[in-house]
C-alpha cells in the first residue's frame, strides 16, 4: 500500500498536471494577441478648438453639468428625473443584484458546514426475519444530529477569479447605472432647449402672421381704390393660410414634446406641468480639459462598463483553465445518533469521519477545451467592442467640438443679419414716419427681420443641443477615480 501510494504522488498526479496544462498551453498566447487600448491621441484637435472663441481651457462636465446653463427650471426637472425615473430606478436595483450574486460566488472561497437533524422510524416485519432476531423488537427509531462540513481547496483559484468575474460583473452594473443615469440628463436637456426653441418658433410665426394680415388689409384696400389686383391678394391670403398651417403643426409638436419630457422626469404624460418660455437661448463658451484623450476612460462610464467586462472575462477564461486541473476538497462530519432521543447527546453516541478526495477529468468529449475557447472568443469580443467603443468615444468628441465651431460660425453670420436687418426696418419706419416709403414697405421690411430672427432661432437651437451633446462625449461628470490606480485594470 505505501510503495502505491508513493507511485502515484510520484508519477500519476505530475502527468495528469501536465497532460492538463498541455491542453489548455494557447490561452495565454491568445490573451496576450489581443490586447485593450486605454488611450487615444486627441492633443491635436483639443488644441486647435482652444484656439477658437468657442472654447476656453477649463475643467471636464461636473456632476451637475446641466448648472451651467444657470437654468434653474433646467436643473429642477432633470432632478426630478433622477429622483423618480423608473428606468434609472431599475439599474440602481441590478447594480444592487449584481453586488449579491458576488457575495453569493465570494462564499465558495470559505468552508461550508452545514447543521442537519435526522429522524427514521423503521418497523420490520416477523415474518421475514431470522429465527434468532424474532424474539428483537422490529420498530425502533434512529436520530441523527450532525454538522457537515466540506471545503475545496483553490489550488488554481478557480473560485477567486469566479469571484473577481462576479465583481467585475457588478462594477460593470455600477458603470451603465451612470451611463443610464447620464443619458437621462442628457435627454431632458435636450428635450427641454428642443420645447424652449420650439416656443420662440411659435412666437415669432405668431409675428408673422400678424404682419402677413396687416399687409393682406391693405392690400385689400389698395384693390378697393383699384391700386392692386385680386392677384396680390390671393399670394398673401396663401401666405397666411401657409403660416396658420405651420402654427398649427407646430403647437402639435409642442404638446409631444411636453409630453415626452413629462415621461422622461417618470411623471405620467396625461399630466400638466407649468413650462416658463424663455426667450434665448444660451451661448456659453465651453470648457474643455486639454488632456481628453488620456483621461477619456476614467471620463466616461460606459468606456468603464466595457473595461470591466473585458476584466470580468478575463477571470471567466482563469475559471475555464482551471477546469482542467485536479480539485481536492475536504469533507468532514461530526455529531451524534442513537436509537433514542435520550442517548442523542450523550458521550457515546458521538461520530465523527473525515473524507479528503482528488478530482481530476480524464475524458469529457472535449467539453473543457470548448468550455475554454468559448471564454476566449468571448474575451476577445469584449476586448474589439471596448476598441471600437473608445474609437466611437474619440469619435463623438470630435464631432462635437466641430458642432460647436460649426453651428457658432454661422450663428456669428446670422447674428449679423438680424442686426443689419433691424437697422434697416428701423431706417424704414423712419422713413415712413416722414412720409417717404408706405406701411407696405415697412411690413415687408419687417417680415425680412421676422425671417431672419427664425433662422437664428435654428442656429441657436443646433449650438445648444450640440454643446450638449459633447457634454455627452465627455461623460457627463462621470468620473472613476480609481482608474489610474487600479492594479486590476491595470494588468488589462
């Protein structure tokens, strides 16, 4: 017995370590082809939107980004969206999901006992027993109190790295509840400078059609006195039923657009909420960090939400090699039984026995070895969507930043406009003050301000919901402040 068992520490255990690892000797060259890129160069573009008076250097988005607007009815309604979304509600409640169910895997790497009490009534009947066990009794009970203990040794920590998965898993709950939680600001933001724009739309279309009917009056009586023909009336009566159109698609869009913003701040749509119309729109120079392409993952939590799916595959794939290294586990169990309740504790009837075991595969049809290459392609995969995802982020960034010079440029062109077209509605009325030009004249002259004024409505509206969007691009005020000194994502 002693020369086998020294055979088998000897010989059997190294070759069946060695058969194993030869199995499983590409996965480690595979993780390290595929490798997570944690920065993208964008000094560049950075630089050159400085350079401009659309941005100035500053800070990233804070917490509270939307308070840059100084919109105090901004601020209350995204609030509320927090506080009462039910979407936002049901990530908070699966990053609180995904914390337990690591508590529930972190509870292997510990012994395990168990307490279990036992009753068994037998009764055996006369007729089949032996002659010399006739003149027994043939009921009689037998109860147990026992305490069962059983313990796997992590030798290959197969159970850590399943438990640093089920935290990365959690981590990756954490990261999209921001992202969720983001996006909902994000949404009434832009909802909200959507129903502001639309209102001063709505304002100014009212103007018009205003001016478009003073001048259908007196084309009216200028055909009265036989000066215009039915012709001129007709165009501007068209001109009027194209304007009342229009405030009529537009009011309709309002109440869409109220109803939408309603159901993003998790309120019901059927209700009423009193919406303050403000005037203009804000154009503030943005602030932006010059460091965005070195800072960008610790920025934006969805970039961490990958990062820590690629961590937690990176741990399934050690759970799958482990697999094909042996177990060996301890099992032990202690207590008491006697054939009555009034000996269970006594010193006689305690029992104990202890049962160490190995557990090593020998042949499952190859369901390790694809149990292992699944968790690898899934590795790579989470490895090519975070890649993408960063190009995707740089990507956003740089779109946004050419918006905001974009849509400022021509707001620039169209600002002066509207002043060079006030000025000469102003030289106009003056003019026809003294009895120079007509009411005709200043009518038109004012329907050329009014036109011009709706296309900066336009132009302001795209610089808004542009500024917000790069406000998007770059996280919205999320920030992992763990991220640069993280030893786990750092092996990534």
């Amino acid at each position: 017995m002693g020369q086998s068992s020294k055979f088998i520490r000897k010989w059997v255990c190294p070759s069946i370590l060695l058969l194993s690892l030869s199995s499983c000797s590409s996965w480690s060259s595979t993780l390290s082809k595929v490798k997570i890129q944690k920065e993208i160069e964008l000094k560049e573009k950075t630089d050159q939107a400085l350079a401009t008076n659309d941005f100035r250097k500053g800070y990233w988005p804070e917490e509270k980004w939307w308070e840059m607007f100084e919109d105090q009815q901004l601020s209350s309604f995204i609030q509320i969206g927090i506080d009462t979304n039910p979407s936002l509600k049901a990530a908070e409640a699966r990053v609180k999901q995904a914390n337990q169910e690591a508590f529930v895997t972190r509870a292997k790497l510990f012994p395990q006992i168990q307490g279990f009490f036992n009753y068994l009534y037998t009764f055996l009947g006369r007729k089949g027993l032996p002659a010399a066990l006739k003149s027994f009794n043939p009921n009689y009970n037998l109860f147990a109190l026992m305490l069962d203990f059983t313990y796997e040794f992590d030798f290959w920590r197969k159970n850590m790295n399943a438990y640093q998965a089920a935290l990365g898993a959690a981590r990756t709950q954490e990261a999209i509840n921001q992202q969720t939680k983001m996006i909902l600001s994000v949404s009434i933001a832009k909802q909200y400078y959507d129903l502001q724009a639309n209102c001063t739309r709505m304002a100014i279309l009212q103007e018009i059609l205003e001016n478009k009917t003073k001048l259908f009056r007196l084309i009216e009586l200028r055909r009265e006195n036989r000066i215009d023909n039915l012709i001129d009336i007709n165009n501007v009566k068209q001109e009027i039923l194209s304007l009342q159109e229009a405030l009529a698609g537009l009011a309709g869009e309002l109440k869409l657009q109220k109803n939408l913003l309603i159901t993003l701040m998790g309120k019901n749509p059927a209700e009423e909420i009193k919406i303050m119309t403000i005037w203009d729109l804000p154009n503030k120079t943005f602030e932006l960090p010059d460091s965005i392409g070195l800072d960008l993952l610790a920025r934006r939590p969805d970039l961490m939400a990958q990062v820590w799916t690629v961590y937690s595959m990176t741990r399934q794939v050690g759970v799958a090699v482990a697999q094909f290294l042996p177990n060996v586990n301890l099992a032990a169990v202690g207590g008491t039984d006697a054939m009555s309740f009034s000996d269970l504790f006594s010193s006689k009837a305690w029992s104990t026995g202890v049962l160490p075991y190995l557990t090593f595969p020998v042949f499952l049809g190859g369901k390790l070895r694809g149990q292992l290459k699944a968790q690898l392609a899934a590795y790579e995969a989470a490895v090519y969507d975070y890649n993408s995802l960063l190009l995707n982020a740089a990507n956003e960034v740089v779109s946004g930043i050419t918006k905001i010079n974009t849509a400022s440029e021509k707001l620039g062109y169209q600002n002066d406009e509207v002043g060079s077209k006030k000025d000469n509605y102003n030289l106009v009325y003056s003019r026809y003050k003294h009895g120079i030009d007509s009411m005709i004249k200043v009518l038109m002259s004012d329907y050329d301000f009014l036109q011009s004024r709706y296309q900066q409505v336009d132009l302001s509206s795209e610089r808004v919901q542009a500024s917000i969007d790069l406000v998007r691009a770059l996280g919205g005020g999320y920030h992992y402040q763990q991220a640069e000194n993280n030893k786990e994502i750092k092996k990534l």
